[in-house]
C-alpha cells in the first residue's frame, strides 16, 4: 500500500544507529524513510556520528527541525526548563516534529528499545502510528547492539568514550544521545560537558533563570566550582567502587540508599536513567 510509512528515527545514539544495520539484513524488502530530529542543541559529535552512518549504510538521513528552537519555546514556558515530570522539550522539539512530518498514511515507527530493557519512553498515541520495536522482538540486547556496530565498523558514537581522570582513578563519559543538555543526565556527566564542550555547557547555564535549575537546588555556575567537581568526582569514584565490590544489580535500590545514606552521596547523582526513546537511543 502506497500509503503506509516506514520510519526510523536516527538520534546520533547506538542503539537507533544498530537498529538500521539489523533492519537492512533483517527487512530488506522495506523501504525505510530515515530521519534525525535536529533540536539544534546538538553535540558535535552527534552530527559527526550521522555523517559516518550514512556512508556506512548508504542512505540519506532527513534532518526534520522543529517549529519553535529550543530557546523560543523556553521562552513560551516562562523559563520553567523541562524536567522528568514535564518533558515539554521532547513533546514540542521530538514528538511534534515527528506527527508534523508525516501527516498523512499509516505510520510504523520503529523504535530501538533492546530486549534487555524495560522502558518505553513518549510514542505517538494516534490509530495511524504503529510503534514496532524489533530489538524486543528479535531478542537484542545490548552485547548484541555492540556487536552490530563493530561488524559494520562504525563503533560508537565519540561521546561515549572515557575520559580517565588519573587524579581521582575514575572514568567517566556521556551515556546517551539527545541534547547537550538533558534533565536525566548524572552530575558526573555534567561534569563531562563542562570538561569537553565548556562552550555547550555555559550556554546550558545561560538558560538557567529565576531558579529554575538543571540540576536539583543547584545553578551551573555553582556546580562548576572546583569544590562540587571534586565532590561529584569523589562521590563518583565511591559508588563505582561500591557496584564492583556488592554487584549491585538492577531493582536493588534499598541497597543503593543504604550506601549513598551511609557515605553522603546525592541521589541525584546516580538516579535509574529513565530516558525517553525519542532522545536517548
């Protein structure tokens, strides 16, 4: 049927980026439609990773961009920056953007979630969008998603290399794609902006206004004295070590209160990522 649409959403993350190797050798006979969300708070990373998919899969990725920029609809919201009870920002700049795109026809989106996960994320709640997920159905999970992109020699993408800080033994890097400023990111990963885009990270601090805060209780003007990257680097350092030596597994969070209680370490800090499967993968 002519009228029926197969979209991929590529986020410049691993996981969409496995996805349209595995639905080229899975799904030949579709036609997929290729695009990227471009919020235009972007890592420059992110663009270099897109660029490096298309060679390797020989597709053209559409970049669709929203009605409003970021900083218009922030604006809109009287400066009240989006946060996990309110992603305004992945609603106007993702989800929007997506439904604005295709307009007509019956939609199966495709969506990266890994079998080895259990979230969902914002998806179109409409009778023409079809949310498939075929990592969940093909039972992908994240070796596998690894494994794909070295097959097809792409790796990951360069923000999740590690930074080693010999200073405090730790490494460290970004987990997620999406914009370089996320409400879901951990303190450690702030820590990282600053590090490696301190250009993205003061304009992230820029949008900070009438205490309406990235971070919890805390300005990103204040967080970049040496004293909070020292703690957060600290309290980063403690938790690593405490996951290697108790084997901290998934859903044992009264385990991880009772040592981020017991050692003064924010919870905000090491927070389950919860993110959304527009922005993330």
């Amino acid at each position: 049927m002519s009228n029926i649409r197969h979209i991929l959403s590529i986020s410049g993350g691993k996981d969409s980026a496995a996805l349209a190797f595995h639905l080229r050798d899975t799904r030949p006979e579709i036609d997929f439609e290729y695009v990227f969300f471009d919020t235009g708070e972007e890592l420059p990373e992110t663009y270099d990773y897109l660029k490096k998919l298309e060679r390797a899969l020989g597709i053209k990725v559409e970049y669709i961009h929203p009605q409003k920029s970021f900083e218009k609809l922030l604006q809109q919201y009287n400066n009240f920056l989006p946060s996990p009870t309110e992603r305004w920002c992945t609603r106007q700049l993702k989800l929007d953007a997506l439904i604005d795109y295709v307009k007509e026809g019956v939609i199966y989106n495709y969506v990266g979630i890994r079998a080895d996960e259990n979230r969902t994320g914002l998806i179109p709640h409409r009778d023409d969008f079809k949310t498939v997920m075929p990592f969940v159905e093909d039972g992908i999970t994240l070796n596998d998603v690894k494994r794909i992109l070295a097959e097809n020699e792409v790796g990951l993408p360069e923000y999740y290399e590690l930074v080693h800080d010999k200073e405090h033994n730790i490494t460290y890097n970004r987990t997620r794609s999406g914009c370089y400023f996320c409400f879901f990111m951990r303190q450690i990963e702030w820590v990282w902006l600053l590090e490696k885009h301190p250009d993205k990270y003061w304009k992230a601090s820029a949008f900070e206004k009438d205490g309406f805060t990235w971070i919890r209780d805390m300005s990103l003007e204040a967080f970049a004295k040496p004293a909070n990257i020292t703690r957060v680097k600290e309290s980063y350092k403690k938790y690593e070590e405490y996951k290697k030596n108790h084997k901290v597994k998934n859903g044992t969070m009264m385990e991880e209160m009772d040592f981020l209680n017991r050692h003064d370490i924010d919870l905000n800090d090491f927070e389950d990522d919860q993110f959304c499967s527009m922005c993330a993968l």
